[in-house]
C-alpha cells in the first residue's frame, strides 16, 4: 500500500472516532430517543450508497427528538464519504486561506482587507509587502478592525475586534505578533439595523448551504445569532434558527444544549420577521458557486446583509461545512438529491 493511501486511511478513521465521540456525548448525556431497529433499516435502504454501523446515527437521534424520524437526515459521517466525490479535500483546501478570498475571487462582496500575513509575509490589500512598521501605521488609520486566523480556523477561534483609538503603535505591534504567520485584519461590518437588534454585540450571520450537484442549484439558510454580550453568533456562543425559503425567519432557535428559544436573550421575538433583501443575498450567492467553486458541490457561507443593505460575504466554507444543525433548523435539503447523491457514488465505485 502506498504511504499516501496509508495516511489518507489514517486520517479518515481520526475522523471517524472524532464524529463518534461527539454522537457518543449528544445520545448519552442529552438523553436522546434510540432509533428503532425499523428506523435503522429504512435509514440503510434509503442510502445504499453509504457505509456506516448504527453508531454513526447520533444525529438521526437528535432529529428524532426535535422534529420527528426521517429517514433522509444525511448524518456527518456519511456526509464525510459523499464530499470525498463532491468536493475533494485536494481541490479545495488551497482555495480556504482566508487571506486570499478577495485576491482568488474578486467579484465575491468580502470585507475590504487591511493587512494579511501569508507565511509570516505582511502583504497590504494590493499585495504589495509590507514592513512590521508600515502593516502598524496601516492599522492605526483605521478606528477598528477585525484580525483572525486565516488558515485552520473555525468556530471563531482566534478572532479579535481591535479599537485603535484604545491601543499605541505598540499594541498594535503586540497584535500583529501575536496573530502568528497567517492571518488577516479587515474591515469591521455595520449590519443591517434589523439584524442587530437579535444581539447588538455579535455580528449575526445567516449560514447559506449551497448545493450545486449535476447542474442543479439548491440552497437551505439557518440565521446565527448571539448571546448576550457575546461578540460571537456560533453555535457554541449563541443560538441558531431557520430561515424559510422566502427569507422569513421561524420561531424556534436552538443553542448547542438543544435548549429551545422563542425569543432573544434581550426579549426580542423572532419568529416571522423578514430577513432584509434576502432574494438579492441568495441571488449573489448562487453566481458566486456556480462561477467559483462549479467543482464543489456544496458551500457553507457566512454571510451578512450590511447596514447599506448591501450583501458582505464573510467567509466561504468549502470542506466540511455544517450540516447537522442545518437540517434541524432548516430543511432537510438532501431529500431531493438523494437519487442525485446515490448515483454519484455509485458512478464513483465503478471507476
């Protein structure tokens, strides 16, 4: 066996154990319904395509409970064997360095860039290098900015919202240091009034699943908000909720306990408000997949309607983004793909 096919074994079974042990906590500790043996059955017979042992179902469980059994909840296990043929991790994960998105895709709407470090380079917005001191001068003429982890981020790990006019040029330097070889500092986003007032200290993201498989274009949207005094709106710090296909939002968001919410920490009722120019972001978005990213079938984008009413895109998830709490917030947007899905991997064991 080659030694590439013996680590990419290896990292699939880290995967796996990692995927289990999660599945392991929500069925033990949140006490979740146990899918009947018929469950178990019907789940295989409408998946074919997927191998997995009834371990892998914790998910399904938790649908169960919130919503009811369905058998087309695709749970992250087999999801992890669908994206090996829809978006191979190869092809994608050089187009995942956050501090080039706007450079690779210059007609996505992301926040305008300050400075960026690519392998401990300081580059400014036009890629130009930069001096320790002129990336700081930069910095010091904004009155704030965001700086993050532009490589193996996720769940809001490392971000840091930056106030100039409380910090010296050696703060700053202190800052730029700290942030390691790969990060990037941009513009912080004003949203839209109406989005703000969910959690006015958090920067309330919609997440929009795209899927674009066989030439079919799709998408599913949960709406992340915050928790009191909370900068961040993931699901670790505050709560998800879905948002319909016409853009209005549904009464009932979760928080990472499964806890329900009809309203925000701050008392405001959610259910039924209209998401602000959501047709537009939805339109944006699925230019953007079918121009950018046509060899990934499915996209998880942060994005957000700005206070112009604008759409910014804040990231672009392309391997492994969320789909778990997606279907149990949203809708279960794998069911009228599944003969779709079956097909591809199917077509895929054949080679």
């Amino acid at each position: 066996m080659k030694l590439s096919s013996i680590i990419n074994d290896f990292e699939k079974r880290v995967r796996h154990v990692q995927l289990n042990y999660r599945d392991y906590k929500l069925i033990h500790q949140l006490h979740l319904p146990a899918l009947t043996r018929k469950e178990i059955e019907e789940i295989k017979e409408m998946w074919p395509c997927f191998k997995f042992r009834d371990l892998d179902l914790g998910w399904s469980c938790v649908y169960k409970m919130k919503k009811g059994f369905s058998p087309y909840f695709l749970n992250d296990v087999q999801y992890i064997q669908l994206l090996e043929h829809i978006a191979p991790y190869k092809q994608v994960i050089s187009l995942q360095n956050k501090a080039m998105c706007d450079v690779y895709f210059p007609e996505i709407p992301y926040p305008k860039v300050f400075v960026r470090s690519l392998n401990g380079i300081l580059y400014d917005r036009n890629m130009q290098p930069l001096l320790l001191e002129d990336a700081c001068d930069i910095l010091m003429q904004q009155t704030s900015f965001i700086i993050k982890p532009s490589v193996e981020s996720m769940c809001g790990s490392g971000v840091q919202l930056i106030v100039t006019k409380e910090k010296t040029i050696e703060d700053i330097t202190m800052v730029i240091k700290a942030a390691g070889g790969n990060f990037i500092a941009q513009e912080v986003i004003n949203q839209h009034p109406d989005i703000q007032k969910l959690n006015e200290t958090s920067l309330n993201c919609c997440r929009v699943t795209t899927l674009y498989i066989n030439g079919k274009f799709d998408y599913s949207t949960i709406l992340k908000f915050g928790k009191k005094g909370s900068h961040i709106d993931n699901w670790n710090s505050g709560y998800l909720c879905g948002v319909t296909k016409d853009g209005i939002i549904q009464d009932t968001a979760y928080d990472v306990n499964l806890v329900e919410a009809k309203q925000t920490d701050g008392g405001l009722v959610f259910g039924g408000m209209e998401y602000p120019n959501f047709d537009k972001m939805i339109a944006k978005l699925e230019r953007s997949h079918k121009k950018y990213f046509a060899n990934c079938g499915i996209v998880g984008w942060d994005v957000v309607i700005d206070a112009d009413g604008e759409v910014k895109v804040i990231e672009a998830n392309l391997w492994f983004t969320g789909i778990q709490a997606e279907q149990l917030c949203g809708d279960l947007f794998f069911e009228n793909y599944r003969d779709d899905i079956c097909k591809i991997m199917a077509d895929e064991e054949n080679k």
